[in-house]
C-alpha cells in the first residue's frame, strides 16, 4: 500500500510498506483522511527532537472500517465512519496509576514516537477506535485537533463566570475557544492574525483582540481592570507565555498547550503574588473527543473555513513547503486517499 513518509529535513516521498493484517482485538481501518498538523510541519523542518526519523506522520484520522478481529465488540461495525485516539498509554507511570492515561510519561502519539497514518490502511487496538456518526470522513479527521482545545478548557475548569483569553486561534486555539463559549464563559481572542480572529468571533468568541495592537490596555478595558480569569496559551512561543502570566487576573489560572521551543524565562514572583494556578495541558482523554463529534454534528461549525487545503498524497510534498512558507495561513491541510 502506499504511505507517505517524511524522509529527511524538508523531505518527503510516497513509499510502498506492507498492507497490515488485522489481528484479535484490532480494527482495520481504510483511511479516507489525514491532517497534518503543527508536529508534522516541525517534523519536516527538522525541529520535532520526539519524531522518528524517518517518519510515517499522520494522528488526525478519519476512516471506515474495513475489517475486524476477533473480540471487537459489536459497537464497532465494518462499513462505520470513525476517528481515533492517537495517543498510547503504559498503565503503570504515575499520570496512568491517576486515571490521566492522555498525559501517559510513556505516550507514543501515531506518526511522532511511531508511524502514523498518513498511508491507505492502519491497524489500531478497538479501544482506540473512535465512532462518529453524523460526520463525514473528513470531519472527523478535524476531531483530534479541537479536541486537545476542549481538554485545556477542561483543565481551567472553565465556568460561565469566567473570562477567558485564548492566545492563539489555530486549530487548538479555536477547540478552546469553542469549548469555553460553550460553558457560557466570556471568551477574548488574541491572535496576530485578523482573519483567524474574524473566524473565532464567528466560533464564539465574545470579543477580539489583535496582539499587534495595545493588547494590555485592550484586555484591561474588557475586564473592568482586572484581567481575564483563565488565560490558555496555545502558541508555543516566549512572548506568549510571558504575555498569559503578565495579563492573567490574580488568583487566575493559567492553562499551557503550546510547546515552546526553548526555555521561557518568566516573572515568577507573579505566581506567588498573584498566587496563580499554573497547568499543563497534553493531549485529550475520550470525553473530549466525545464533546467534539457532539459540538460537530449540530452543524453550526463552519468547517469548511477550517479547512485550508485538501491535496492528494502526490501533492503532499508541495503543500508542506508552501505551509512551511507561510505558517500563519495555514488551519488544516487534509490529505485524502481512496
């Protein structure tokens, strides 16, 4: 079968690798859609230290059954749409013996730690097969993405008393800001990009903010000068990090998904005198994931604007250097097979 496989830095061909064979307790999957997402690009840059090399990339997933082994349980049926959770679990670190298996020390997330599934067939244990009736394959390759926003919503503990500043509107950004506009909190946007602020108004978003601008002074006017409650920072960079624990409410919460790609130096004598709670959040746990599909098959998502480009895996290679040319434009590039 084919697969698409990034081979070295700025890199990546079609290769042929064995059709896999479904085994007892496993589904095989005919992958209809894949995005590529901000660890793909960073792996075919040359900045993911955690990615193989090479790597077969790939964790947003929309499929159809093709086949099952035995021991699958009924729920799961040849011919049913479904996504996937992409991340694996030990059992045994600390963060697994906590119930909190998507933070798992030892995770090896699908096209990262371990080939993924940007190729026309995969194999996954049943219990990481997803259901998600209602939406297309290519929605449901949108699922994973948004789903890692709710979980950092989740992790803030969100309210509808809440002001929340979502720095950041990609993919991640947008599922937070969806997620906390769907607790009934007050949601501020906070990008560089007018365009990807334009479109989280539309996902809800109360107001706007372009961090070009006088954001400090902005944020303070829309909280009647104390901060937003809940900051979730979902860029990755020093500014942004700064600019959570700077901007942040006292006794607010800071939420951080973005990895940053070298250490931040931060005032740390604002997490004692604003006695902050400050939290990581990695990957998403399957209520997430059950949230998202829900929030999709009202319809109400504009996922077409979600959507920057849909390529064939021949074009792949293309669409990567042109991302890579413009990063700031980029939502989702779905490849499609089949």
């Amino acid at each position: 079968m084919k697969a698409l496989q990034i081979t070295h830095h700025q890199e990546c061909s079609l290769v042929d690798i064995d059709t896999p064979h479904v085994s007892s307790g496993e589904v095989l999957l005919r992958v209809k859609h894949v995005g590529f997402c901000g660890s793909d690009i960073n792996t075919f840059m040359g900045r993911n230290l955690m990615a193989l090399d090479p790597v077969i990339p790939g964790h947003e997933v929309g499929g159809v059954i093709e086949a099952m082994g035995d021991g699958v349980p009924s729920g799961l049926y040849v011919g049913q749409t479904v996504t996937c959770n992409p991340y694996t679990s030990c059992g045994h670190c600390a963060s697994c013996r906590r119930g909190r298996v998507n933070a798992c020390e030892h995770n090896q997330t699908l096209g990262v730690q371990r080939d993924g599934a940007m190729c026309e067939f995969i194999t996954l244990p049943w219990q990481k097969v997803i259901p998600s009736a209602g939406l297309s394959t290519l929605e449901s390759a949108l699922v994973e993405p948004m789903s890692v926003g709710f979980h950092a919503v989740s992790r803030a503990q969100v309210t509808d008393v809440d002001t929340v500043l979502v720095i950041g509107c990609g993919m991640v950004g947008l599922g937070a800001v969806v997620r906390s506009a769907l607790r009934g909190a007050t949601v501020i946007a906070a990008d560089i990009d007018d365009d990807k602020l334009s479109l989280a108004r539309e996902l809800g978003a109360t107001h706007i903010v372009n961090t070009r601008t006088d954001c400090h002074r902005q944020l303070l006017q829309l909280t009647e000068g104390f901060g937003p409650d809940v900051v979730i920072e979902a860029v990755g960079s020093i500014p942004t990090y700064q600019m959570a624990v700077s901007e942040v409410a006292f006794t607010g919460r800071v939420v951080c998904i973005g990895y940053a790609k070298s250490d931040v130096e931060l005032p740390t004598r604002l997490f004692v005198q604003k006695e902050l709670d400050v939290r990581g959040s990695r990957n998403a746990d399957p209520a997430d994931f059950r949230a998202v599909i829900r929030y999709l098959r009202q319809g109400s998502c504009p996922t077409d604007c979600l959507i920057t480009r849909v390529v064939r895996p021949e074009s792949a290679l293309d669409a990567l250097r042109w991302w890579s040319r413009n990063p700031g434009k980029v939502f989702r590039i779905l490849v499609e097979f089949g």
